[in-house]
C-alpha cells in the first residue's frame, strides 16, 4: 500500500517567525491569529496601523514586560508618563544641533575603516560591512573604539538576548545577575561595565552620565539593543540587493561619484541615494518587523471588538511587502519613493510615542557608508552570494555575501 506523502509541518511564529508572517498576511485589513496562548489581532490596514500607534486604548503590554527582564526598563519596555519623562531627556541628544556632530565622526571613523579594505583580493564582504557599521556606531554613540571586547562578544550578547525573548532555549532558565534591584544577564552586566569603562562623552554619553544610576544601566542597554545590530543590517542588505541589481549599483555610483570629493553633506543631495536606503528598508524593516501592542481596556475600532488584554500586531514585514501598498513588492525598486508612501503602510522606525530616536542617525548613516564605500571602490559581487533574514532581535542577514574590491579610480 503507498503511503501518503507527509505533510510539510505549517510554520509556526516560534519556529519559523518570518515565514509564520509571510503565510498569515495574505492581503487583508485584519484578522485574529494564535500567538502562544493568546488570540492576537494582527492589523494590516492603514487606518489601523495609524489607530495602532496613536490610541491610548493600547499599550505595550506582557512581551515588553518578557522584554524589560532581559534589557532593564529603558525607552523601548517603559510606558506612560515615565516613558514620556525619561525620553524628553534622552530626545535632547538626537538635536539639530547634535546631528552635525555625529555626521563628522562618522566621517572621520568611516575614512579609518575604508583605509583598512583589501583591495584586488576576495572580501568577505558580509564580515566587513558589518565591522565597519559597529565600529561606526561605538565611535558616533559612545565614543569608543569598538562596544564590546570584539565583534563576536558583541553578537554573542545579543543572541543571548534574542534565544530569551524568542523562546529558544526554554530549556536553559536564564542566570541573572542582580545588581542595585534589577537582575542582568551576565553578560550583558559585563557589556555594560565594558561600554562605562571605556565611553568619552559624545552627545548621547553626557545625557546618560546624567541619568541616575539605574536610568543610566537601562537607557545604555537600550541604546545598545535598538542601535547598533539595526544599523548594520541596513547597510548589509543594501549591498546584497545592488549585487542583485547591477544597474541600481551603476545608477548610484553615477550619482555619487558626481560629487567629489565625496563628503557628509553630499547626501542630502542624492535623491537616488535616499530612496535606495527607503527600499532597503522597505524590502528588509530591520526594526519593527513585529510591532506589538495590548488592549489595556474593552474597546472597538472599525467594527473590531477587543476584549482588555488582547495583543495587536502591526508587521512591517507584512505591511511593506502588501501588493495594495507596494505593487510588485517583491521587486527592489528605489524609483517607487520618488512618490512618498502613503500614511500608515510604511514604517521602517515604528510609530507613535515610541518612534525610534536615533530615524535621523540610522538614515544618515546607512547613506553616508554606502556612498563613502561607492565613491571610493569598484565592487564585483561574487555570483553566488545568498543571505536571507533571520530573526535575532532584528532582521538579521545570514548566509554569505563577497565581492573583489578596487580603488575606483584604478
Ligand atoms: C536603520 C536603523 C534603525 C532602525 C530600522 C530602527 C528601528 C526602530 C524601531 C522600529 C523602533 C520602534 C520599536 C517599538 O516601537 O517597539 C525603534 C525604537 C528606538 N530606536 Fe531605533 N532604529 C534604528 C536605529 C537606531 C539608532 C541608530 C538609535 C540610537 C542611536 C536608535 C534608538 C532607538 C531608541 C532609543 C528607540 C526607543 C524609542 C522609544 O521607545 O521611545 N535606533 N527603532
């Protein structure tokens, strides 16, 4: 007697989260899914999305509780009027006037970085990108030379972080650390102490030597979880769709080598360059890819009844890759944001109350590599890179991506 083939087990958001996201959004305004144990709405409509960031029916609810047990109780986990307090402080380090500060170090740092690319020899060019974003970020955050003692220490803290709140080592229960009323990983105790040993004050380092010693403790370890592996990510699938895309890499190198010497304030200059980075972010939301929240009392919106306590799920990942939002979603087209976007379908920086703080510096910064990069190589992607997104804290690039490098003017 034949057997009937086995059915692919469906993936689940443990199992699977992306691909859990990808068969759940399926082109409606909302629906009701199971996430755990709870009945979840996940809303995928731009009114809702706009209801979702600005209502004060909802919260941030019991997965940012999970989350403040691992990252203390900073901007991201905190809610209410203390979150409102503590982020007009934190706010005063993302100015105008603070901009321009970060943009020079960010200068200076990625010249030093570049000038340690091998030229004419296969790049591990994965490896590299992403050393060169860190070391970007320690320098323009908190004025170091690197945040933690090296690269690998730095992903290990973060897988750490990543395993807890997606529930991959159930197995394992966390050791925690106390210390002053909160009790810390070990190693993120050890990433902290490292970062206070070693930072110079920066704009964003003088806010936080400000804060009490606690504040100090969890607005680090947030600024440390939102910042760094989100602003690497961007910049790595940035150049892995270029080498998907030759004639998107021409078309930017055209226009970035029209401005020499190729310098900070350029960018502000360079539409295509922008809209590079906006499809970036589009196709991959580093961040944000599941924004939740909860009902914090019995209410209705649209017709949608929520009982208190229901978690609600606005994704980017579905969001932005919706055809009645993005048509061809699938294609990497920077010439779409010559239009802007509508309200409410495209939110690469979340929303509302807790927009991310550090939009302008992760913007800019993805920009300022990548044009720095291409103004002073020619890149040869190798044929057979692949890297595909995987859920750490953010969308995390895996897999392998090389090129050959040259000086551009060779
Ligand atoms: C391309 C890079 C980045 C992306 C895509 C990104 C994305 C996000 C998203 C989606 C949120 C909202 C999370 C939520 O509501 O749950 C957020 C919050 C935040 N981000 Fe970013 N981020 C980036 C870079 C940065 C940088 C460079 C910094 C600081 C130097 C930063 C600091 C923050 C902070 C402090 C919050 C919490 C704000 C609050 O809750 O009040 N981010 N980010």
């Amino acid at each position: 007697m034949l057997e009937a083939p086995a059915q692919p087990t469906p993936p689940t958001f443990q199992s699977d989260p992306l691909a859990f996201l990808t068969q759940l959004g399926d082109g409606q305004d909302h629906l009701f899914f199971p996430l755990g144990r709870y009945e979840s709405l996940l809303i995928n409509s731009p009114s809702l999305i706009n209801w979702l960031f600005t209502s004060r029916s909802v919260g941030r609810g019991r997965f940012f509780k999970l989350f403040a047990r691992f990252i203390g109780n900073g901007l991201l986990a905190s809610e209410g009027e203390p979150h409102l307090k503590i982020r007009r402080v934190m706010q005063t380090a993302f100015t105008r006037e603070t901009l321009p500060i970060f943009m020079r170090v960010m200068a200076e740092e990625t010249k030093v970085q570049l000038e340690q690319w091998p030229t004419n020899t296969p790049l591990d060019l994965l490896s590299r990108l992403n050393r060169l974003s860190y070391r970007v970020s320690a320098r323009v955050i908190f004025g170091m030379d690197q945040i933690f003692r090296d690269e690998e220490g730095l992903a290990e803290v973060i897988n750490a972080g990543s395993g807890f709140l997606m529930g991959r080592a159930p197995d394992k229960p966390l050791e925690l650390v106390p210390h002053k009323g909160r009790r810390y990983h070990p190693l993120v105790m050890e990433a902290l102490e490292y970062i206070f040993d070693h930072w110079q004050p920066t704009p964003i380092v003088r806010v936080l030597q400000g804060l009490d010693e606690q504040e100090r403790y969890d607005q680090t370890l947030t600024l440390l979880f939102a910042s760094l592996e989100t602003s690497a990510a961007s910049i790595t699938y940035l150049f892995y769709m270029l080498g998907q895309h030759p004639q998107i890499q021409s078309k930017l190198e055209q226009e970035v080598r029209s401005h020499t010497p190729f310098s900070v304030h350029d960018i502000f200059r360079m539409p295509y360059l922008q809209h590079t980075v906006s499809e970036t972010l589009r196709m991959f939301p580093v961040g944000g890819w599941f924004n939740t929240r909860e009902a914090l009392e019995d209410t209705e919106i649209e017709g949608i009844v929520l009982k208190k306590g229901t978690p609600i799920v606005a994704s980017s990942w579905i969001t932005h890759r919706d055809a009645r939002f993005f048509p061809n979603p699938l294609e990497f087209r920077p010439e779409r944001f010559f239009t802007a976007a509508t309200r409410g379908t495209y939110f690469p920086f979340g929303g509302g109350v807790h927009l991310c703080l550090g939009s302008s510096l992760g913007l800019n910064q993805a920009a300022y590599l990548t044009g720095a990069i291409l103004s002073k190589f020619d890149l040869e992607f190798e044929p057979d890179n692949l890297l595909t997104p995987q859920i750490t804290l953010s969308l995390t690039p895996m897999g392998k991506m090389g090129a050959r490098v040259k000086l551009a003017a060779d």
